[in-house]
C-alpha cells in the first residue's frame, strides 16, 4: 500500500540473458510485469532490427486469427468462457502452430470459397425461373390487355397479332432477337430510356416486376429486381443492347425459342436447384464442424502470438554482447521486486536448461525514472481520474488516495438525496457483485463499459449521495420527518398575538423564533423538515448551500496546498517551505480563509436577537479591498485593522511567491563555485586506493557512485538558467493566484447542481404524484405540518375550528418573510455544532456583486 501515497522507488537495472534462455526468462519477466525496458538501439531503424522476420511471422499468425474470428462470429459460434492465460509458446513450436493455422486458413478460404459460389449459383438458377415464369406472360397476351409498359408504334400491326413469334416478325423481311434478363428495379427508368434513344425504336421492352425480393447474386443483398424481355431487330443492334445491359449491371440469362424447350429448361432448374441446396446445406455444416474446432483453440492461439511478439519486440530493444551470444538489456524495476526479478530469471534459465544463468545487476543513472503506481481494482478508478489530469512526478505524492474522499463527497454535495443515492448505491452494489461476471466485463457497449470500471465510484457516490440526503432532509424532493420539528405553532397563539382572525384573514403567516417556545431546538440530523413547506424554502437553501460550498472548497484548496509539503520535505528542499508553501498558504488564507471565518463567525456569534442588526459578510469583503473599514458596522471589535493587516500580508506573498525561489536558487549556483574548491579537497583527503575500492563496491550495489553525484551536481550547476527558473515560477504564481480566485468562483457549482437536482427532482415527483397525495399516506413522507403537536394542539384549544382547516392553512405558513430590511430568522442545524446563521441580501445581488469583482464569493 505504500505506493498508493507515493510511488514506487525505481533503479536502473542491466540484464545478461544468455542466448539459450534469453526467451524463457523474458517470458518469466512478462508475466510477472516488474520492469519496463529500455529502447538500446535508439539510431537503428525499426526495419533493419535482428528479429523483424520473427515479428513479421508472429503479424502473419495474427492475420489468420483474425480471419478465423471473422468467420467464427459470422456463424455465431460462441467462444470458451473460462478465462485463461497461457504462457508464450517455446520457438519450436511456434512453427507447429504456423502450420495448424495455415492448413485452418487454406481449408476455411477454400470451403468457403465453394461455398460463395454455390450460394451465387443457386442465386442465379432462383432469378432465371423467375425470369422463365414471367416472361412467358410476354408472349401470350392477348389483344385486349392493357399494356402498363411503354409501348412503340414503329410496328403498329404487332399489337394486332394473337401471339409473337417468328412468323410474324418475317414479314418485315429481319432477323428477330431476344435478350431477358433481371435488373435493379432502380435503374428500369434510366435503362428504358437509354434503350429508347440508343437503338432508335428498333427495340420493344416488356417487363414486370417480381413479387418479393430476391438476393443479388454479386451482393447477396436483398433487393427489389424486375424481369425485362428486349425483341430487337439486326445484329448491330443486338450488340448494343448488350452494352446497355452490361452498363447497368443487368444479370442475362438465355431466352428459349419455343415452349417446349422452355418447360424443359424449368424441370432442369428444378432439380438443379434442389441439388445445390443438399451440397450447400452439407457445405455449411462441414464449415460449421471446422469452426467449432477452431474455436476451441483460437482464444489461446491469440494470447500466446500477442505474448511471442512482445518477446521479440523487447528482444529488439537489447543489444548483444561482442561474442554475439548474450543479449543486455537495461530494465527501470521497482527496488523491493529486485529480488522477485533475479528469482524469474532463475526460472527461465532452469526451464531453458541452460548451463550458464541469466543474471543482473543494478547500475547508477541519473536519469529520472518512470512513475510506477499499484493500483487494484478498486483504486484503479480513482487513479484514472487523477491520470486523467496528469501522472505525478517520480516519488510524488500520489492525490489519488484522497481522491477516494474528495471526488465522491463532492459529487455527493451536488447529487444530495436520499433516495436518489439509494437508487445509485443498489446499482453499483449489483454491479460490484457480479463483476466477475463475463458477459458483463466482455460487452463492446462503450457506455456500459464506462459504468463498469467506475463501480466502485458509483458506489461510494451514492453513499455520499446518501449522507449529503439526509443532510438536506431530502429524498425523492420531499422532507422526512423523523424526529419531529423544532418548531411549535402553539407557541404563536400563546404568546405571539395569533388568533382564529389571524389565521383566516391571513394568506401567509410566520412563525417567529423571538417568541418564546416557537423555536425549541435545532433538528437532530439535517434540515428541519418544515422547511419543505416554507415559502422561502428556496431562499433558505440557497444561502446555506451556497457558503457550505465555498466553505467546502477552501478547505480543499488548503489541503491540496499542504499537501505539497510532503514533497518538498521528501526531495529536502527545505527553502521550497519558506519560499513557496508559506507565501502561497498565506496568500490563500488572508483572503479565502478569512471569508470562510466570517461565515463561521456569523453563524456562532450572532443569535435570532441579533438578526435584524447582523452586518452583511459580502460588503465586509468588498470594503477589506477598498480599505473602508467604517462604512459599515463591524463584525467584530477590531475588525477594520485586521482586515488591513491581512490585505497587506497576501500582497506582500505575491512577490515573496515570484522572486523568492529563483534569486535564492541564483545566490546558491553562485556560491558553489566557491563550495566545490573545499569539497574537492575533502574528496582526495579521504580517496585512498583501498577506501576507494571498498566505496566503489557499495555504491554499484546501491546503484550511487560518488562520480554520479559529482557529476549530477556538476550538470545541474551548469544547466541552471535564471531566465528560465524565473520563467517557470513567474507562471507559477500567475496560475496559483488566479487560480484560487476561479476555483473558489468554481466551487459554486456545488451550489448550482444541488440547486438544479432540487428543482427538477420536485417538478418530476410534483407531476408524477401530487402533493396533497402524500398529506394522506400514513408514513415518513407525511409533512411536518400533520406531525408537528403545535396543530393538534390548536385543534384542542380551538374547538371551533375546523382541523382540516387548519392543516389547510398550515400547509401555507410563510416561516421567515424576506423584506427590504433584510430581517430574518435563522435556523439552527445539528451538523457537528449548532449553526446560527441568516440570510443577508437577496441571491441575485450576490451574483451581481460576484461577476464585477471577479471572484465567486457570499454574503
């Protein structure tokens, strides 16, 4: 679990794989997935490596498979279930495999092959008994038909004839020719006119179309034809209408001469067509018994070719001794599976056989290594997220464990109901149960597969979601009452001046906290549940959600700041602390931190007594910048200086934030001139030839050397730039400044969402169940009204009048009337401590006040 904090501590390791077990440990070292390898041949083209012939076998194999899976899922042939995972095939049996999978591809392409052209014989023999049944109506119409097609008049006597053959064509002393076939019945129009200007009237078309659809015999697609039988007249004129036919992609099949050789063409179709459909019914399930065979070894062939290729994609990537008989390659491992990497290496070598044994050794670099996070299946989500937005430096603190919290709750604030978290929480418990489930982590479905992988989001979402409801008081958009309200109606008619003329003359009515015995208590959990029956219920929320949400992202940004102390103390830039985290935290809370004191200040320390003289937490902000402290009546004794104070501190951060890190860095290079002269002479103090030696030895098993230090230090001295260090924090400061500004304005869409999900989750639950409805139902989900004693009371007191009415009226009561003096009654809320708040000035002029300052702030 340490890694999920931090990532993990990598070393530059070089391998010696002997030639005889190079591919077994590298197999052992794939399944293992410890290391990642290095490119050594950085100048050879991918083309001209050692082992492109090998890549392109394993790229050939891959081409069959996937023919092979084309064909499978054509015939709906289901794969093996169980999930397995083979190891990468020993080089002599690759070429067993080769030639399995070749002998499949020749067999499958030669069956099918037959069978392709069966199906566009037999597709054929089906349009040309279609075309024999209605070209014979052709031929023996009578003369009182009424013709649909196009008719001619170059030969006005042939319509008077009783039948069309040859004897009545040899009057005109020609020779007659017929052409039939099938065409698009698309292209007919197009086809008959071109007939028509090509051949001049020396053609006669006659065609029909065929009931149903027939399948192309090219295509095999289902398509509308129809039947055309063309008389032409001459040779010439034959040729062209075969060119027209052949433009039009007409399918001609020969037309007999007499209607005996026409029935005997139909009988021989019939048997001809009900042969092809035997042959082709046995040709298709010996496919079939072919495909089921292949089937049960595809999915494993397609594992070991992918895990054969990578071997040799990384066996490109090493280079071989000068003997040619060891390959090197250099690994980035984590340290604590050093020991896990030397033991796959000993397997690979004693599975190889191989009398010489692949070794390793960790060798120093001043390279900055790969970031390596272990994540399981219920991290893997929320790491997602945060690679999402950019993977951390080596050794960084990892915010993906934070992120569990933070992202959930979040979501949760906006999300805030209880039975919409149900819902959402009982879909992801179904989702977490059955995830080793195939059909459900094999689907192709994006969107499912998007739901799939954040189930362990979607859970802790809806349990938030949960929380944040009962927070709110607020499931399905309506309130429930567990605990009874705080607020009592009879205290009105003892003590605050209500009587039976009050309630009936009076269309809204409020219920006033000073009174005594009104107002008994905050609610146990949550929102008191009369609120949902207020008129400014709406009002209410908005100011309560409102600073929570601002409240809830100053603390975020704070510990997202904090958080970089953890780094600067783990790299040992201490001035990091004084330069950076101090003015930035400073910067943050003079100005942020303070709002959110004032909105807790308010809360505490002014009661329902002081409500009407309570000052507005937004024009103290605006006069903090404005230096106009007594303007306004003050928060708090002294409040004017501190503010002043507090303005100065945050703008003396800036140029602290700005100059700070790159003068103290300049001031550093500067002085290790001077440094290296002293710390050179202490190196040749202390070198003798042994201590040498013995240094040497512990720094090449620590992967260290005293030469790598000296030289890093060397290069970062001659790298450093001024310009550039100041360049880079001057777009630090920018960022981090304006940032806090737009991510506190950003914040407030905690506010929005939570405010829009309201809204639209009432107006649905208000259009699919009314609300009198649920005064009636016996059950939490009764208004507070009916359960609060206050009502029972009064019908007890008031005899006279009707508790229907009452209830009726009750239904109605206007708890706090928003007036131009700002006057209000807080609520209070068990929420960890009792908060007293109140709303200052109306939500609109808030936002007015937030776009012209250009920060998102409240009153």
């Amino acid at each position: 679990m340490g890694s999920l904090f931090r990532s993990e501590e990598m070393c530059l390791a070089q391998l010696f794989l002997q030639s005889g077990s190079a591919y077994d440990c590298t197999s052992e070292l794939g399944e293992l997935g410890l290391v990642e390898f290095r490119d050594l041949n950085p100048s050879v083209n991918s083309f001209q490596r050692k082992f492109v012939s090998e890549i392109k076998r394993c790229e050939e194999m891959e081409r069959i498979l996937g023919y092979l899976l084309r064909e499978i899922k054509k015939e709906d042939i289901p794969l093996p279930k169980e999930d397995v995972n083979p190891a990468a095939p020993l080089p002599k049996h690759v070429m067993v495999i080769m030639e399995q999978l070749q002998r499949l591809e020749l067999e499958l392409s030669e069956v099918t092959r037959n069978k392709e052209k069966l199906q566009k014989n037999l597709l054929e023999l089906i349009e040309y008994t279609h075309m024999l049944h209605i070209t014979r109506n052709f031929v023996h119409r009578k003369p009182c038909m009424k013709y649909e097609e196009f008719q001619y008049e170059e030969f006005p006597f042939l319509e008077k004839e009783p039948m069309m053959d040859y004897t009545s064509m040899q009057r005109l002393g020609a020779k007659l020719g017929f052409i039939s076939g099938l065409i698009q019945s698309v292209k007919i129009e197009a086809f008959e006119r071109m007939l028509w200007r090509v051949c001049k009237g020396y053609t006669i078309l006659n065609y029909s179309e065929v009931d149903g659809l027939l399948e192309d015999p090219d295509t095999g697609e289902p398509t509308r034809s129809v039947v055309f039988l063309i008389s032409y007249w001459g040779e010439q004129i034959g040729q062209k209408v075969k060119k027209i036919c052949d433009c039009y992609h007409c399918h001609l099949y020969p037309y007999p001469n007499s209607n005996e050789e026409r029935n005997d063409v139909v009988e021989g179709l019939r048997t001809r067509i009900q042969d092809l459909h035997t042959v082709l019914h046995r040709t298709e399930d010996y496919l079939r018994q072919v495909l089921i065979k292949a089937s049960e070894s595809v999915y494993i062939w397609v594992i070991q070719v992918k895990k054969m290729k990578a071997i040799y994609h990384i066996f490109n990537l090493c280079s071989f001794d000068v003997t040619n008989k060891c390959l090197i390659a250099e690994v980035w491992c984590p340290v604590n599976d050093l020991p896990a990497l030397r033991r796959a290496l000993e397997d690979g070598s004693r599975k190889s056989g191989s009398t010489v044994p692949s070794f390793v050794n960790r060798i120093p670099s001043n390279d900055t290594p790969p970031t390596l996070i272990r994540t399981t299946k219920f991290t893997s989500g929320f790491q997602n997220i945060v690679d999402a937005y950019g993977v951390s430096s080596y050794r960084e603190v990892n915010p993906a464990p934070y992120t569990i919290i933070t992202f959930p709750f979040l979501f949760a604030v906006m999300f805030g109901d209880l039975g919409h978290g149900v819902i959402m929480a009982l879909f992801a418990l179904w989702m977490v149960l059955y995830e080793n489930d195939r059909k459900l982590k094999k689907t192709r479905n994006e969107v499912w597969n998007i739901f799939f992988e954040g189930r362990y989001i979607i859970l802790l979402m809806g349990i938030f979601s949960v929380y944040t409801g009962l927070i709110y008081n607020d499931c399905f958009s309506k309130s429930v009452n567990l605990f009874g309200s705080g607020w009592n109606v009879r205290a009105m008619y003892d003590h605050g001046g209500w009587n039976e003329h009050t309630v009936r003359s009076n269309s809204f009515l409020a219920l006033d906290p000073n009174v005594a015995g009104v107002f008994k208590g905050p609610y146990p959990l949550g929102i008191d549940p009369i609120w949902n029956l207020a008129s400014n219920r709406l009002t209410f929320l908005n100011s309560y959600k409102m600073k929570m949400s601002v409240i809830v992202g100053i603390i975020h940004m704070t510990f997202g700041v904090v958080l970089g102390v953890f780094n600067h103390l783990h790299f040992r830039r201490t001035f990091n602390l004084y330069l950076i985290f101090i003015p930035e935290l400073l910067f943050l809370l003079c100005l942020f931190g303070y709002l959110a004191f004032m909105i807790v200040y308010k809360w505490l320390f002014f009661t329902v007594r002081d409500s009407q003289t309570a000052p507005s937490i937004l024009i103290h902000f605006i006069n903090m910048f404005l230096m106009q402290g007594d303007s306004s009546q003050p928060l708090y004794p002294g409040q004017a200086g501190f503010q002043v104070f507090l303005v100065i501190v945050a703008v003396l951060s800036v140029p602290v934030l700005l100059l700070g890190k790159p003068l103290y860095l300049h001031w550093q290079h500067k002085g290790r001139d001077r440094l290296r002269m002293y710390r050179g002479y202490q190196r040749v103090r202390r070198s003798s030839e042994e201590e040498l030696s013995l240094m040497h030895a512990h720094d090449m098993e620590e992967g260290t050397s005293l030469d790598s230090h000296s030289s890093s230090s060397d290069s970062q001295s001659e790298e450093f730039d001024f310009a550039d260090v100041f360049l880079h924090q001057s777009i630090h400061t920018i960022e981090y400044c304006l940032g806090c500004i737009s991510n506190t304005a950003s914040y407030l869409r905690l506010w929005a969402l939570s405010l829009a999900h309201a809204r639209w989750s009432f107006r649905i639950s208000s259009t699919a169940v009314p609300v009198s409805s649920l005064y009636r139902l016996p059950s939490l989900f009764c208004t507070p009204a009916l359960k609060m004693r206050g009502c029972y009371e009064l019908q007890d007191a008031k005899d006279q009048t009707r508790p229907e009415r009452i209830c009726e009226l009750h239904e109605q009561i206007y708890i706090q009337r928003c007036s131009t003096t700002c006057q209000s009654a807080p609520a209070k809320y068990s929420l960890g401590i009792i908060w007293r708040y109140q709303i200052s000035i109306d939500i609109l002029s808030h936002i007015r006040c937030l776009i012209i300052f250009g920060h998102a702030t409240i009153a």
